[in-house]
C-alpha cells in the first residue's frame, strides 16, 4: 500500500490531495515533508460555515 493511499484513509481532508512526500533526517528524528494542495476543478469550502464559496480560503 501507497502512503498517500494510507493519508486517505487515516487523514482525509476533502477537497486536497496529497502531492510529493519526501523523508529528511533531523537529528536523530525522521521527519515526512508531505504537499497538500487544493482539488482542481472543485468549489472552495469556507472554513467557518462549512458552506460553498466563490473563491479560495487563503486564511
């Protein structure tokens, strides 16, 4: 199984997809750098109402 398919499952985010994933050592820690952008072609969910917006939430 894929890791982005693994973030679907355990951490969906609606209208995001999960892009580059990339590991990077710091210190002694293993750290995941993972791109998250926004679903083309799909309307933009305001973040407060929850409802359907017009234009991207950028806050």
């Amino acid at each position: 199984m894929q890791l982005k398919s693994i973030l679907n499952f355990v951490q969906p985010h609606q209208g995001f997809v999960y892009g580059a994933v990339h590991q990077r050592n710091k210190g002694q820690r293993t750290v995941l750098d993972i791109e998250i952008r926004p679903r083309k072609n799909r309307q933009p969910v305001c973040s407060r109402c929850g409802k359907p917006g017009p234009g991207y939430d950028t806050l």
